[in-house]
C-alpha cells in the first residue's frame, strides 16, 4: 500500500520530497502531497520509507490503507 501525508499534521518542511527515491512526493496548495502510482514503499531502495524516516512529525506519512500495494 502506499503512503500518503496527512494535509493537517504536514508542516511543509520539505524534508520527505528530497528523500522519495521515486520522486513521490510533491509540494501541493502549501503541503506535501505522495503520487500514489509512483510509492513503493522504497521496497528494493531502502530498510524503511524514507519519507517516514525524514519526517520532523510523527504518524503524518501514514500508509492509505484505501488503496492496494504497488
């Protein structure tokens, strides 16, 4: 499944976009916003997601349990 940021908790640091090794995730209306069709999870990139890794705030890249895995 992949991730996504909740809109509410990210404070547009940009830390996450310049980790994302499929170039994921992207500033959108004054936040961060992860491409669902390009997240793998960094499954094949890294141990954990890195935009999980970065984020200054906890729980705010989360996986969309509403969507199935790449």
């Amino acid at each position: 499944m992949p991730f996504k940021i909740i809109a509410s908790q990210c404070t547009s640091c940009s830390a996450c976009e310049q980790e994302c090794p499929n170039v994921a995730i992207s500033e959108k209306g004054g936040t961060f916003v992860i491409d669902p069709k390009k997240c793998t999870e960094c499954i094949g990139h890294f141990e954990e997601p890195q935009c999980v890794a970065v984020c200054p705030v906890d729980n705010t890249c989360v996986i969309d349990t509403s969507l199935p895995r790449y």
